[in-house]
C-alpha cells in the first residue's frame, strides 16, 4: 500500500482511529549485539548513527536472555545527565536505586521512567538468579531549557501502566501518550512521546495515528508484521518514513510490538557516554561535576 492514500478506521472502545495516508518503511535496522553495565548482553537496535533521524529518541537497547550468566551483574553504580530513560520489562524482575533516594522493583509488563536532568547516579540488579530477563530500555532527550532540571523518578507496575482492550482480541499497553483516548503512565508536551505495545492475533491490522513531522519506528519483539507490502522480523527496528498520517500493522503471526513515536527537539546533540547535552562545554561541566561528586 505504501504511502497511497487510504481512508481505513479501527473501533476501540468508545474511539475511531482513522488513517488517510498509512507511512512506509524507509529502513529495517537489525542492530548491534553489545554488552553493557557490568557484561549485560543486549541488542542496540539504534544509537549515535541514527539520533538526529530518529529525533527526540537516542538510544533503543533490547535485552533478553534464559542465561543468567547474561544478566546477571546488571547495572552497577553509573552516571546520567540531560535526558529520560524508559524501561519496560517484558520478563524477570530488576532493582532500582539512585542518588535521590528512589529504590524499587519493576517487574514484568512494568516500566521504570526517569528523568536524569542535571544528574543522577543509579543502579539496575536483576532480583533473580534464575530464568528469562527482558525487556526495552529506551533513551528520550530533554529540550535544552529542561536539562539541569531536578531528576525524577517512578516505577509502574503492570497493573498502573494503561491497558487498551480493541476489537479482534488486540491489546495495548500505553506506556506514553494517548491512544484511543486513553492516558498513558506519561506525558510529555515538548516531545510528546507515544510508546505503545501492541499485542496483535495473527492476521488482524491495526491503526494508529501518527502526527505529521513526528519521528517513528517499531520493533516486533515477537512474531513478525507487514507494513506496505514490506515484513518486519522479530527483532527488528523498521524506520517508518514521514509519508503519512498514520501507520498501517498487519501481523503475519501473533505478534507484539514495540511502536514509537515523538516530535522531534530539532537541537544540537553532545554526547559523551551517559551524558546528553548540547555543546561540548556543558558535555565537559558534566565530567567536572561527576568527577567532584556533585550528581550524588
């Protein structure tokens, strides 16, 4: 179908979903296996290379794993600055705890948001030491005005996160923004963050509207789908094209996936590890204040 016009609706409880112009795939990523922390094994589904096409988004890692030896360490003690991590857990249970007080357990289905601002040093441990640990762990920058802002933080468990009961047996999470009309766990009105997770039977399409200018991508972690003509593979991070209004998901087995979108910042990006800001300076204020012990 590509990027023809299409007039298509979704009924979902009290809401119609209509999609005029379904996006195109520009671009399958198969990502980077890596390891992280103290040797936690992970896919990096899209880091530095992509940041300014996939804007406000920096960084998406899958882990996933049977072997505890994959996961076991975790995430010891480490730094962060200048944007939002969102972890969504998918199996296995992981202890967080930071600089600011905030300690607690996310477990499966749960999502961990944090916002880093001028800083705060963390830790991730998996509270298991047996069985499946997985889940997404994505990176959403923060505008330049909100940088050195206070950190934040909350976990919710499976049963706080939004749940979405549609037509045709699917279900969704709404982890940010809206969908059919109901409120995620969070908002964000700079970069107005929508991250869903869609669980869809085989055979049956799904629609969701995705506003013009925003940046989106989607990652089948099970099953694989079928976007104009195109199929997405279980593992997989398909950059949809900004040719529509909307996106178009088929699922060619019983699938779930990881759909998201955001607008883009459209500002300056300096990295340097854990550290996200805006010019090279601030990026070297960052080191001066961790090294002084300023973000405990």
């Amino acid at each position: 179908m590509g990027a023809q016009a299409v007039s298509a609706r979704r009924l979902t409880m009290n809401a119609t979903v209509i999609v005029r112009q379904t996006r195109s795939i520009e671009r399958i990523v198969s990502g980077r296996p890596t390891s992280d922390g103290a040797g936690v094994k992970l896919l990096r589904l899209f880091a530095g290379d992509l940041q300014k096409r996939l804007d406000p988004f920096l960084m998406l890692d899958l882990f996933g794993s049977e072997n505890p030896d994959d996961y076991i360490a975790g995430f010891p003690d480490h730094p962060h600055r200048g944007f939002e991590t969102i972890t969504y857990m998918l199996a296995g249970r992981m202890r967080h705890h930071d600089s600011a007080g905030h300690e607690g357990i996310l477990e499966r289905g749960g999502v961990q948001w944090m916002i880093a601002g001028r800083g705060v040093i963390h830790s991730e441990i998996p509270q298991q030491v047996a069985g499946r640990m997985a889940g997404f762990q994505l990176w959403l920058n923060l505008p330049a005005a909100d940088k050195m802002r206070e950190p934040w933080y909350r976990d919710f468990q499976a049963a706080d996160v939004p749940h979405v009961g549609c037509a045709d047996d699917v279900g969704i999470t709404v982890i940010g923004g809206r969908c059919c009309g109901v409120q995620g766990a969070v908002e964000r009105p700079v970069t107005e963050p929508l991250i869903l997770d869609l669980h869809l039977p085989q055979g049956v399409t799904f629609l969701q509207e995705v506003p013009a200018g925003h940046h989106a991508f989607l990652v089948p972690h099970q099953g694989r789908v079928e976007i104009a003509g195109q199929q997405v593979p279980e593992g997989q991070l398909a950059i949809l094209g900004n040719d529509g209004d909307g996106v178009q998901i088929t699922a060619q087995s019983e699938s779930s996936v990881l759909l998201v979108a955001g607008k883009p910042l459209g500002e300056p990006i300096a990295q340097y590890g854990p550290f996200v800001m805006n010019n090279a300076e601030q990026l070297e204020q960052a080191l001066q204040d961790y090294r002084a012990g300023r973000l405990a």
